[in-house]
C-alpha cells in the first residue's frame, strides 16, 4: 500500500481553500470573536474580559452556554487576569483525508473555520468550527520547560440538560464502564466520569472528548449539582504501590501470580504536565447532533489528531481474529486436554484458517508471567507461529503492560523476533502524563518493528490511531467479557455503545457469543407464577450472553475494530457453521457507512460497504421493533441478499435464528422484524 496524504488532497470540485488574515495588533471584547461552520449552522461566540470563555449556538439555539476556559502554566501564566488579544488568525480548509486503516470510511472529508486568538503572554488558542462539533487548543511558545499546574474546562449546558454518564470510582480504571442516563443536576462536585461523555440538551446531543493527547494528562468530568460539567485531569504520579492480581492487596502475600499488572497511584503532584514551552496542546472536542445517527459518523477525532508519523503502512493489515481467552479455551469433541498448551492453538490456528481469519491472539499464558523474555514447557510458541504462518494465519501476543515496560526493547525484540505481527499490551489503567507518554513509546517502538497494537485496560482512543496507524484498536469498552461476571453488558448498553464509546474511535468489544440467553431486562417467563426472571447465568468458563443469537452477529457490523474479535470456542463456532461462515466474511474495515436509523440506548441500524459488497447490521436494546431497511443506497442491477434474522422462538430462545435469501434492487424497502434484544444482519453481493 502507497503511503496516503494525510495532510491535504484536494477535493474534486471544491479545491482546498486558505484563508488568513490579520488583524489589528489589539483586540477588543467589543471586536465580535465569531466563528461559523462551513454551513452556517454551528456559530462560536468566544468573549475576552476578565476572562476569556465561549459558547456555542446550533441553527440560532444556544447550546453551550458562556463557558469558562484556562490553562494555568508555572502557577503565573493563565488566561484568568484580563487576557489581551494582540491578533486574530482565520482561515478556511477544505480537504480530503485518506485513513490508512478505513474505520468508518475510505475518505474523510475535513472542512473547517478556524480562528486563532494570540494572546499578549505567549498564549494562543485556536477554535475550529466543522459541520458536526466544535474544538478548541492552546498553544504555547514559551522558553525550556514548563510546568502545567491546572486546566480549567467547562461545559455549561442548562439544568434542564440529561447526561449519559460513564461514573467512574477514580482515576485508576480500565475504563469500562456503562453510561447512566441522569439530569446534570444529579451530577456532584464529586462524581467523577470518563469521556467520552453525551449530553442531551434539547433537540442536540453534545459528545466531550478529547483529540491529539500527547505528553499530558487525560481529560475526566465532575459536574457541580446544577447545570455544567467541568474537567478534571489526573495529576502526575509520585508514588505508586503494586497489587497482587488475585488478591487486590498490595505485596508482599502470599500465592498467586506476581506483581506484573496492577500498579494503583498512591500520591499524586499538584501539577498535570511538565512539558516543552512551546507545543500545542490536546484539542477539546465537541461533537454535535441533530440526529442521534449524525454520532455515528462523526469522525473529528481523527481529523483533529497529528497525521501519520510512519510512512509506509503496507505491512498493516486489518482482520478478524479467533480469540481464547473469552471462551476460557474451551474445546470439545477433540482427543487432547484443551487448555493453554500447544495443542490447543494449533486447533486455533486451524480454525482460524478453515474460516479465512486472518489472526490467532495468545492471551495470558503463553509466556512466564513477570518475563517475556522466558518460554513455557506446554507452550512451543515458534511452532505455533511457523504453523500458523503455513495456512496463511499470523499470531498476536498479549503482554501485561507493566512486564513490556520493565523488559520494554529487548521484549519487542524477541516478539518481532519469533515471527508475531503484533501485541495486545494489557492492564494500563491509567492516562496521566507518565502513562500517555508509555502509550506513545509503545506505538513508536511497535512501528518500528512493523508490530501492530492492541491496547486493553485502556483509555479511550484520542487519535493516536492516526498518527501512529499500527495502533490498529483498542478496549477501554465495556464488553463481551462482562457478561463472564456481571449483568451489565445488557442489550441496552450494546445499542448505547455506538453513540458514545464509538464516536471516539474503535473498540475492542469482543463480539460473538454463540450460547445465547435473555437476561433479567429482556426475559419473560411462560408461566408468570413461576418466578423466573431470566435464563442468562454468570458462567466464568462457559460464558453466555444477554442476547438473541442474531444481535451478536450484527455487532461484527455495527461494532467498529479493525482487528475484530470472534470471542466464543472454536467448537461452538464449527456447530454453528452457518452463523459462523456468515461472520467470517464480514469485512473489518469499511469503504463507507450509512446509518439507516438509530436512538441512544434504544436501537441502531446501518449500512457498510467494503468494495462492491454491502452489509447491514441491527440491534435493539430489551424491546422489540420493526425497522423500515431502504436499500436506496445500492447501486445499479440485482443483488444477491443474504439475511439472518431473529427466529420466530427467539422470545424464549434467544439462539433461535432464520436464515432468509432473495434478490434485490435499489428500489427495495424491507421491514427487519427485531425481537427484544435481537438483531438483524444481512450480505448484499452485486449480481
């Protein structure tokens, strides 16, 4: 693959257009600080006085009221004592980007107003103003380094605003967590959150995030009880303590698996960064929506990141991936032992290659926890990569992340080394300065190696994705897995997903399950005397999930991660031939995408194109609904169309399935028929 321009390719028939003018060497409060989106429909009204805040109007409606914004360096310098504007930079861009690895599309069209306030201390923040959000930088040109003491960030959205919450316990989490629909009254002073975070404020929605986080700490939320939400960024480590994985408790105890993942902060600096004086800074992202669906395709995270830094990405390779650890290796019906041996993934392997997937992970096991360096008895890994390597499979590599750092180039050596083509570092649960710095190193070092990565126990995405592409997806999701041990990951939370988690960049979710069951939101017993809320258990071993057999297969569609998962066992897979042939050919990237319908936390519909092939995925939270499907998207002639949709038992069963064929035209309208926590997922292929 050529290297893409990721800076400017000019858009057929619009061209690229730079606009810059400066102004007069002071700026007033009075001078009218407005910028509008390409549109015309998203004005911001920045104002400069004592302080210096913003707010943002959609279609003539506030939506973001004044709201406050500083950043505080060597506990002098700040943008809260009468702030001088000595120019005002503008400009126009309207380009197209070309991804290396197609997320959502295979062009993004990057059109946006900026304007830059340069201020009379070395300050300057630059606001852009696209057709779907709004986002805001600072930039610095100050001498040596500089020490970052605070940031002051506000949304203030009214009390009559809801938000979908992520409420987080601290700063130490893997960042899975389920967004809790709530008035932003009902938000404190102390309950903390994650982004990306959604706030409903009348016919709008507002997506917080954060975009080109480097070298500096991650942004989190508190509210204050009446009508805002207001940033808060983890402050430098100074002291830490280690954790025995089993236990929780920190070292030294006795048993259990050695301090190689769990490493909390136990003192924290009175300062966010120390950092160069002259950089910019993390951009302040607000996505916006009229429409539910318009979250979808929001794509600002990574038009706002640094592009890529790699050069040639011909070595990336997006796919599908057979994954053990979901399913606990579980095998049945073979003549050896399964468990984490060799025996086990070769079976894996072959699996993978009998399906056309083109990865194996080797979660936790494959090496002497606390020593990548090491080798394992029950685990020949250079066979396993020189069998995987002859049907046209590769492998990838999980490491705990604490390991990777203590072992750091001599382990990426030895992983290149043995023939992997990528990692799955583990367990980060952090992103303060120190911890988003290790993510950077780790996609740099990996690049260089011509590894991919995988990261889980992580933060949300915020762009590095695109300047370093081989960051090819990640987790802080939460998943699949959860069903091994809660009931949390609820068809609700699946179709709330996409809205917010999504609009951030890929997630790891791990699709899938083949044993399928209704959980206690979605079941209705026969007998309503029997007292029986649910068939879905907490099974570690032999997990299930919450929903019908069809809602799983459409998350392979619905679910953005250019390396996806299929989590269950192989052997349920091969039982399961027809369902599993279906999702073998499921695409991992995408040409394009159409959302066909869609409300947070209620249900999503869309469609993807990979080539001249379409798919379309559906999924409904607890309630069943029928959904109109116009195939107006579709070229010219016939097209062969392939559909699973929930069987008529699925109500009671939720693996009962029906697999429909036909011809179709563009002209066509179907109706998909949901049941509750059910999907609908269909193949179109041109005659």
């Amino acid at each position: 693959m050529k290297r893409m321009q990721t800076h400017a390719r000019q858009l057929a028939g619009i061209g690229l257009s730079l606009l810059l003018l400066a102004l007069s060497p002071m700026v007033t409060a009075e001078d009218g600080l407005n910028l509008t989106s390409p549109d015309g429909t998203i004005k911001v009204a920045v104002t400069v006085d004592k302080e210096v805040s913003y707010s943002v109007s959609v279609d003539g409606k506030e939506v973001l009221m004044p709201s406050r914004l500083s950043l505080q360096i060597d506990k002098k310098l700040d943008l809260q004592h009468k702030p001088k504007v000595v120019e005002v930079k503008r400009r126009s861009v309207d380009q197209v980007l070309e991804p290396e690895v197609r997320v959502k599309s295979a062009t993004i069209r990057d059109h946006f107003n900026e304007m830059t306030l340069v201020f009379d201390n070395q300050y300057a923040v630059a606001f852009r103003a696209f057709d779907n959000g709004v986002a805001y930088r600072y930039e610095t040109s100050l001498p040596d380094q500089v020490t970052v003491n605070a940031e002051l960030v506000e949304y203030v959205v009214g009390p009559d605003s809801h938000v979908y919450y992520p409420e987080e316990d601290g700063f130490y989490s893997h960042n899975e967590r389920s967004y809790i629909y709530q008035p932003i009254g009902a938000i404190g002073k102390k309950k903390l959150a994650s982004t990306p975070a959604l706030v409903a404020t009348g016919a709008v929605k507002l997506l917080i995030t954060e975009s080109d986080l480097r070298d500096y700490a991650g942004l989190w939320l508190l509210g204050n009880g009446k009508d805002r939400l207001v940033g808060t960024l983890p402050g430098f480590p100074l002291a830490k303590e280690i954790l025995n994985p089993n236990t929780m408790k920190p070292f030294p105890s006795p048993d259990g698996p050695g301090p190689d993942r769990n490493e909390p902060i136990t003192k924290r600096a009175d300062y966010l960064a120390k950092t160069d004086g002259t950089r910019t800074y993390p951009w302040r992202v607000l996505g916006i929506a009229k429409q539910d669906g318009d979250l979808i395709t929001n794509q600002l995270t990574y038009q706002l990141a640094e592009p890529n830094r790699i050069g040639d990405v011909s070595w990336i390779k997006p796919g599908k991936v057979a994954w053990d650890w979901w399913n606990a290796n579980n095998l049945f019906g073979v003549d050896f032992a399964a468990g984490v041996n060799t025996e086990t993934y070769m079976y894996y392997i072959d699996f993978a290659a009998e399906y056309g997937l083109e990865y194996v992970i080797l979660d936790e096991g494959w090496y002497p926890l606390g020593d990548l360096l090491g080798s394992l008895p029950n685990m020949d890994v250079p066979a396993l990569i020189a069998h995987a390597k002859s049907k046209g499979v590769e492998l990838i590599l999980w490491t705990s992340w604490m390991t990777l750092r203590d072992q750091f180039e001599p382990a990426l050596d030895r992983i290149a080394e043995l023939g992997a083509v990528g990692i799955k570092p583990d367990f980060f649960q952090r992103d303060d300065q120190e911890m988003v710095n290790f993510y950077w190193q780790i996609a740099e070092e990996a690049a260089k190696r011509h590894l991919m990565v995988d990261f889980h126990g992580a933060y949300k995405p915020t762009g590095l994705r695109r300047t370093y592409p081989n960051v090819i997806s990640r987790e802080g999701v939460k998943g699949l897995e959860w069903n091994k041990w809660s009931y949390d990951s609820t068809p609700e939370h699946n179709t709330t997903l996409p809205f917010i988690r999504m609009a951030a960049g890929p997630m790891d979710y791990t699709p899938g399950a083949m044993r399928n069951a209704h959980g206690p939101k979605s079941f209705v017993p026969v007998d309503p005397n029997a007292g029986v809320t649910q068939d879905f258990n907490i099974r570690f071993e032999r997990p299930m999930s919450q929903t019908t057999r069809v809602h799983q297969m459409a998350m392979l569609t619905v679910f953005e991660s250019p390396l996806q998962m299929l989590a269950d066992t192989p052997t349920n897979y091969q039982r399961e031939h027809e369902c599993t042939e279906f999702m073998s050919k499921v695409p991992s990237v995408w040409d394009e995408t159409r959302v066909l319908g869609g409300a947070v936390g209620d249900f999503i519909a869309v469609a993807r194109r990979h080539g001249d092939d379409w798919f379309i995925g559906a999924m409904t939270d607890e309630n069943g609904r029928d959904l109109s499907i116009d195939l107006s998207f579709l070229g010219d002639g016939d097209y062969d169309m392939v559909i699973f949709q929930d069987g008529v038992n699925s109500n009671r069963w939720a693996e009962d399935y029906k697999k429909v064929t036909k011809t179709v035209t563009s002209a066509d309208k179907l109706t998909a028929s949901l049941h509750k926590a059910g999907g609908w997922t269909a193949r179109l292929t041109a005659k």
